[in-house]
C-alpha cells in the first residue's frame, strides 16, 4: 500500500509540473525575432537576477530611437506603459534598449512590443517566457567566415530568398548575415537565416536589379572579413485593383473590401466592410500625391474618392485610413505611404479599367470546401498560391501555411468550431478572403 501511494503521488506531481505553465516555457536570451511585417529584426533578453526585479533587454544591429506605446502587466495588474520617461533606457550607441520592472508577478506584455528603428517597428511578445539568467558567453572575438550566397527560386517584385553559407568557431549555425547595396538603398540590412540557411529579404523594388553584398556574423556580433556577391531581378508588379484590407500590423475582423478603378482620366477609390453587418463611420485614402476624405455612403456601407488629374503611367502607393461602428479607433492598411512597404497598395495610373477589375476577380476565384467543414479544408485556385491564414473573429491566427501550388488540404480537426476568416495570398502579391465555418 505504501508504495502504491508514492506512485500516486509522484504520478500527480509529474501531473503537476507538466501542467504548469513554467513547464514549456523559453529562455529568451539574445534570441532573434523578426518583426510582424518581415523587415526588422531584434535579439530579446528576459531577465529575474533577484526577488521582484525582472529586465527586459532589447538589442538591434541598427540604431533605435525609443519604444511605441507597449502595455505590461506588473504587480499583477494592466496599465504599465513601457514607454513612460524613465521607465527604460537606451544605450549611447542606439544599439541596446534596457526596461528594469520591479513587479511581485512576472511582467507580461499584453499588447504587441511597438520599437522605433527609426519607424515603428511591431514585434508580437511571447507568452512562454522563463525569467530566467542569461549565462555570459565566452569571448569571442573571431569573425566568423562567410561562404557562399544564391537565390532560392525566383524572386517575386517586393522579395527574394536567398540561401546562405557560413562558418564560425563559437556560433554555430551562423544565422546572421549582413547585405549591402548602395545603388538601391540597401545598406547594412540584417538578414536572419533559418537552420537551412534560407533568409528572405523583403522591402525590394519591382522590375529592379540588385546586387548584393553579403557578410556574415555571429552571435558576438563579430562581422566577416570577406564576403559574397549575389545578383538578381524582381519581377514586375501589377496593380492592386482591388482586395481585402486590415490594420498592417494586427489583423482583426474589421477588414474592407476595396477597389481601385480608372475611367475617363479619374481614378475612383471604394472601400465597403467585409462584414455586411458593419457602417463606416469615417474613411480617409492617403496615396504619395496626397490625403482625401472619402465621401460615406446614406447607408454607410460604402465610401468612395474620385481623384483627378494624375499623370497617366505615374505609380503611386495607396493606403485606407478608416473606421466602422463599434471600433474604439482607426484602421490603417499601411505602415508607410512608400512603394516598398509590405501592405501597401500599389498603383500604376491608367490600369484597373471596368474590365481589368472584372478579370481580377474571375482570376482570383478559389473555391474552399467542404463549407461548413469538420476535418479538413480543401482549398483550389487556378492561380499558384503561396501562403493561406486562417484567423478567428478577434484576428488571431489559428492556422498559417506556406506552399507554391494551386490547391492545398488544411487540417482543421483540432480547430474550434465557429466562424472563421481564410485569407489566401496569390503568389503574384494579390490576395482574397472568404469566410468558413467549422463544425
């Protein structure tokens, strides 16, 4: 009987610790992550020295000015802005920014980490921290040495990957890589590679032809003497006569239709809610030539622009800036009204006739079924498809999946019933999104 009772109780202390929190969670030390938009990178370190003393440290290979308006939960309640004078400092350099918190419960960041690098820059904060202590490292002060740099398929017209080689005596595989080209305003752009050495770099230019410079580095921040040389083309972007649309950095349920068309020398901007059921209550276009208030609809279920007299051919970039009933605030489809930025709408003046929107809607068909589905989601497009992401109705991602096909069977038994949105992104940038129900 005695030893039937330890096995229990050793069975419901394994129980236990299995079913804490604590028993996955991460030791962030120097530990990469990219942020929500793919172009920024930062090494986070999380840090319990003492009883109720925690520091967050961020570090960057580009200078930073400061935090966005980043919410934590300290001492066990909501409120704590990171941001606040004080409350964090920022290395000389720019390079490192340091948050001491003294809090009787491990701070928790409830909002995504918003770092200024010089633009805001957003990066979603784990929720599997071990405040742990970061071991000091060896000293290392051998660079490492790069070796070999291609392109991985081909490029699309805002990115390409690329496969990259290098070796180190302490950092191993080295992750790290460095690229250079001046002509086209690429300079010291930090790339982070995958175990396989694939790294993407995005922010690229249509129809353009780079050269790369590449360097690698390792964790001590130690940069390659030599380097490798890699070249290649973007291909050319058509325009976004019409798609889906949400906050660039948090996707939400509060999405726009929108369409761009050209006629009789106007270009006329629409945008209507996704969800039928929702108003508009303010819109707003914003393009490089300029911002225009759009005129709301009597039903406000729609809102339009006309803009006149843009050069026929001139390429300008679009963004919504808008709000629907029960919002708490606005939408901005954009971070940055640039041509390189990842959501923004792209635009060459004279495309999109009645006919060019009519046929981009009949190329962008898919068909998603079962629907309602219980198991699995087929997905079929007579166009490839690179990424399909499947959020809830608060935005979150229940299921992202990369592929390069026209068809693709998603796994959705352990997803919980309810309605669901399923973005599909085309390979040529262009994406749609339809609803789905689960059982």
């Amino acid at each position: 009987m005695k030893k039937n009772s330890l096995k229990y109780v050793w069975a419901l202390f394994l129980c236990a610790i299995l079913n804490s929190p604590m028993a996955f969670a991460t030791q962030y030390c120097h530990t990469a992550m990219s942020s929500i938009d793919g172009t920024a990178t930062i090494y986070l370190s999380c840090q319990s020295a003492a009883a109720n003393q925690y520091e967050i440290k961020i570090e960057s290979d580009v200078a930073m000015n400061g935090l966005g308006g980043s919410f934590a939960n300290v001492n066990g309640v909501d409120g704590y802005q990171l941001n606040v004078q004080g409350r964090f400092q920022l290395s000389a350099d720019k390079l490192t920014i340091t948050i001491p918190i003294t809090s009787t419960t491990p701070p928790r960041l409830y909002t995504p980490l918003y770092v200024l690098m010089p633009v805001e820059k957003v990066f979603t904060w784990p929720s599997n921290v071990d405040w742990g202590v970061c071991e000091s490292s060896v000293p290392d002060d051998v660079a490492p040495v790069m070796g070999t740099a291609t392109v991985m398929g081909d490029p699309s017209y805002f990115s390409a990957i690329l496969t990259l080689t290098a070796t180190d005596d302490v950092t191993d595989p080295v992750t790290r890589f460095v690229a250079n080209d001046p002509d086209n305003g690429i300079t010291n752009r930090l790339l982070t590679a995958d175990e396989a050495g694939n790294a993407t770099i995005n922010g690229l230019s249509p129809s353009t032809t780079y050269n790369l410079t590449i360097y690698a580095r390792d964790d001590a921040g130690n940069t390659s003497a030599n380097s490798a040389s890699v070249s290649f083309t973007t291909t050319a972007r058509e325009s976004d006569c019409e798609g889906d649309k949400g906050h660039f950095a948090i996707p939400t349920a509060t999405r726009i239709h929108y369409t761009i068309q050209y006629s009789g020398g106007d270009v006329i901007y629409t945008i209507t809610p996704i969800n039928t059921a929702q108003t508009i209550t303010f819109a707003e276009v914003q393009t490089t030539s300029g911002n225009y208030p759009m005129t709301i609809a009597a039903n406000s279920k729609s809102a339009t622009y006309t803009q006149t007299e843009l050069a026929s051919g001139a390429t300008i970039g679009v963004r919504f800036l808008y709000s629907l009933n029960g919002m708490p605030g606005n939408e901005m489809t954009s971070e940055n009204i640039t041509l390189t930025d990842p959501n923004i709408i792209y635009y060459v003046v004279g495309q999109c006739g009645a006919t060019a929107i009519a046929e981009l809607s009949k190329q962008q068909s898919i068909k998603l079924y079962p629907n309602p589905v219980t198991d699995n989601l087929n997905i079929l497009s007579d166009k490839k498809i690179s990424q399909v992401i499947i959020r809830n109705l608060t935005g979150q991602t229940v299921k992202a999946v990369t592929l390069n096909n026209f068809e693709k069977s998603i796994d959705l038994k352990e997803v919980a019933t309810g309605n669901y949105f399923v973005t599909v992104l085309f390979s040529d940038g262009q994406l749609v999104t339809k609803k789905a129900l689960k059982k």
